[in-house]
C-alpha cells in the first residue's frame, strides 16, 4: 500500500483539528473550542481530500450540542 498525502479543511472556528495535511496512514485529533457558543446544537463538517483521488472527498460530520436555554428569536 502506498501513502497517500491529504488535507484537511474545517468550515467552523470552534471545531480544530491536529493538521490540515499528512500522509496516510494518519491520526487526525478533533478538538472543541467553541467557549462562546450559545446554548443549542451546533454542526460543522471535516472535509478530507487528495490530489490521488480527485473527487473523493471524504466528509465526516461534527456534532455539539450545549446545554442550556435557547434563546427564543
């Protein structure tokens, strides 16, 4: 099996991730950063690509939820 280089992109501030690129095989850490956050639930997505593989990106989903009252608009 060959490494494979890839990158990664986060489209929310509050979600980090360990690298934007690498080669596989890898481990990329999630972390939570989002201090600021209202209370309710809060989505954002990692989306993984590659130069070897054009349009095979890879999409994993990210879920918070924080508690307490949410506000009413």
């Amino acid at each position: 099996m060959h490494a494979i280089a890839w990158n990664a992109v986060v489209n929310d501030s509050w979600l980090q991730i360990s690298a934007a690129a690498g080669m596989t095989p890898d481990v990329v850490t999630v972390n939570f950063v989002g201090t600021e956050l209202p209370p309710g639930v809060h989505r954002s997505t990692i989306r993984f690509t590659s130069d070897a593989a054009p349009g095979a990106s890879q999409n994993i989903d990210v879920q918070v939820t924080i508690p307490g009252e949410i506000p009413t608009r």
